[in-house]
C-alpha cells in the first residue's frame, strides 16, 4: 500500500510505503516491532521508503546531491514517542546506535540515567561504560532497601534477607561486583581491550533487576489477580501458622 502526500515544490518528494514483519528484540531493519532506539519502548513501527525528487534551486548541483542522497534512505515511525529512526542501506544512522543491551523495563530511573549513559560510550570506551555501570549498581542497592553499605556488605545483607538465594543469583552479583571493580582501578585489568567483559556488566545488572524488581512485582501481581476468598483464606492460614509457631518457640 502506497500512502503519497502533495508536497511543497521547494521539498523532497517523499514515496511513502509501509512495511511489517516480525519483532526483534533489538532495532532491526524491516522488523513489525522492536525496541525503540529513542524511547526505549517495544512498540510497532511503520516503515517508509524514500525516493528523492529534484529541488528547484539556484544551484542546481545542491538539488542533484540531494536526490543523490535519498538514494536507499528509509525512515522507520515509533507508534510509542512518534519519533523517526534513519536507515541508510539497511542499517541504522540515527540515533546513534550501541551494541548494548536497552535497560529492563523496571530499571530504577536513577539508575537507568547511569545505564543509559554506560550505553551510550560503551563502543567508544569500555573502561569508561564499566566505570559508569559500577555506579548504576551502587544507585540499585537504596532501591532494595539497602543504603550506606559498601558492596560486599549490600550482597550479605541481600542474601541475609532471602532477596538473594545462595545459587545463581549471589554468584551474579558477586560476578557484577568484581567485574566492575576492575574498571576502575587503572592496571588490574585492560576492559578497553574487553568489550565483552563490560557487555557482561549491562546483561548482568538487567539480570538482578529483574530478578530483585521486576520478578517480585510478577509474584505480586499474580497472588493479587486470585479472588478475594482465597487470598483471606491463605492469609488465615498464615496467621494460624504463625500462632502455633510463637506457642511453639516462643516469641523472640
């Protein structure tokens, strides 16, 4: 389907056609939906191929670059912010791309400031991106009730409460805390020359927000969306369970 539109002689002449296919997980040419590169929201986009149309101008060889440019330009329309994305030959030229990953959907917004920037250099400098990660993850602990704690003592308290267990998820955050240790200390380590050491760091912190965030807010949700009678009839459960266990033990 062809959408045409009557332009203003002094403008390009845009032949407007809309493409769909499938979703992606990462801003991909030609796809039905994918995150966007400008809001970071999954949403679908409408694609438009451009041919270009000789401007009339007093310098005829301005108007002839400009057809010359619009040669294999596509545009690509986020249905979320209503921004445009510029594909030239397939691939994407603005916004500016990263090779990292978007920020989880629940990431805290002071940290996804840090994360967004950590994305932003990381194709630049990796030592810098791991540098801004480490603070991302110090910003995440206030969010899970921790502040004032150095590292180690965040994890210890995090796996004392049962918000980490002893398996996977400590040893990802003890990994997420060694990693981004080493960016900051000139000599420990060459991140620069390890882009995939530091993509570890933005995979990995997506990780514990989702488990220590998102995945308790899917419990949540869960437990709150059976009916009333059944939520009150586990809770009087628990309440009874909890009377026989003081009797039982004592208070403390």
């Amino acid at each position: 389907m062809n959408n045409n539109r009557d332009v203003d002689p002094s403008e390009t002449l845009l032949l407007a056609q809309g493409h769909r296919r499938g979703r992606a997980s990462v801003a991909t040419f030609m796809s039905h939906s994918f995150p966007c590169p400008l809001c970071g929201a999954v949403a679908h986009q409408t694609w438009f191929r451009t041919q270009g149309q000789e401007i009339p101008t007093n310098q005829p060889k301005l108007g002839q670059l400009a057809v010359m440019n619009a040669t294999g330009v596509t545009f690509s329309a986020c249905e979320c912010c209503r921004q445009w994305c510029v594909w030239k030959d397939e691939k994407l030229i603005y916004p500016t791309t990263s090779s990292a990953p978007m920020p989880t959907t629940d990431m805290p917004e002071d940290v996804r400031v840090d994360y967004l920037e950590a994305r932003e250099v990381f194709d630049k400098s990796a030592r810098a991106a791991g540098g801004l990660l480490r603070l991302a993850y110090e910003k995440l602990f206030p969010h899970l009730g921790i502040t004032n704690k150095s590292p180690n003592d965040a994890i210890a308290e995090l796996v004392r409460d049962r918000k980490l267990t002893l398996g996977t998820q400590q040893q990802a955050a003890d990994a997420l805390r060694v990693f981004s240790n080493q960016t900051v200390h000139i000599g420990f380590v060459k991140l620069e020359d390890q882009p995939a050491t530091v993509m570890f760091l933005f995979r990995l912190l997506n990780f514990i927000v989702e488990q220590l965030i998102t995945h308790p807010k899917q419990v949540a949700a869960l437990y709150n969306s059976m009916p009333q009678d059944k939520r009150d009839g586990i809770d009087n459960t628990r309440r009874e369970e909890a009377v026989v266990s003081r009797e039982i033990f004592g208070r403390t």
